[in-house]
C-alpha cells in the first residue's frame, strides 16, 4: 500500500527523465475494473500482479525502510541488528531484546510518515 507522491519523489531521486517518471505516473493510476463493472482510479498502491510493481516496492521501501535502519536505527542499538527484506516483506533481528522492543515501538512511526 505505497502512496504514489511518496513513490515520485523517490524515483525523481535516481531518474532524471521525465517521459519515464511520467508514464509510471500514469501506470499507478491506471483504473481499475471491479467485478460489478464499475471503474476506480487507484490513490495508493501499485496493480497486484503488474510486471513493475516488485520493483516499485523495493524501491519504495528502500528509502522508507532500508536507509532508516542502516543510519538511524541500526548506530542506536546496544548490540548487533540486521534486516533482512524480500520484495515487500522484512524481518528484523536484534542481538538484544530491548533493542529489539525500542524498534517495534518506533516502526509503526515510522511506516506512518511514509503512509
């Protein structure tokens, strides 16, 4: 559930062609046909199954998530602490527990900012 000007700015950050950024504008919003036939312009997220998203989404939560924990979470822990991430999905793993209790408290703020 990536919100599209999060995404755009993040891409403006490595690519430097507009036609590009703009026809992945348009792909976000492409509409979506419901099953009673009706149509819906998407505000957040990326098309489930779309050859892209895979890729919008690492890219999404690499500036969200990965930069966050190497640089501000990661030099506040006690002991070691690592993420591991596939696609959309991560894991966490602290070499202490309060460590680990710290940075569940302060995730859901987080994924907050980056809606």
């Amino acid at each position: 559930n990536l919100d599209h000007v999060w995404l755009m700015k993040m891409l403006k950050q490595r690519i430097d062609d507009n036609a590009m950024l703009s026809l992945i504008s348009q792909w976000l919003k492409a509409r979506i046909k419901s099953p009673e036939g009706g149509f819906e312009h998407p505000k957040s997220g990326t098309p489930q199954g779309g050859i892209i998203s895979p890729v919008l989404a690492n890219i999404y939560l690499h500036y969200a998530l990965d930069l966050w924990f190497e640089k501000k979470v990661k030099p506040r822990m006690r002991g070691r602490a690592m993420l591991i991430r596939y696609a959309d999905d991560f894991v966490c793993a602290f070499q202490y527990a309060n460590d680990a209790e710290r940075f569940y408290e302060v995730l859901p703020k987080r994924l907050k900012k980056f809606n």
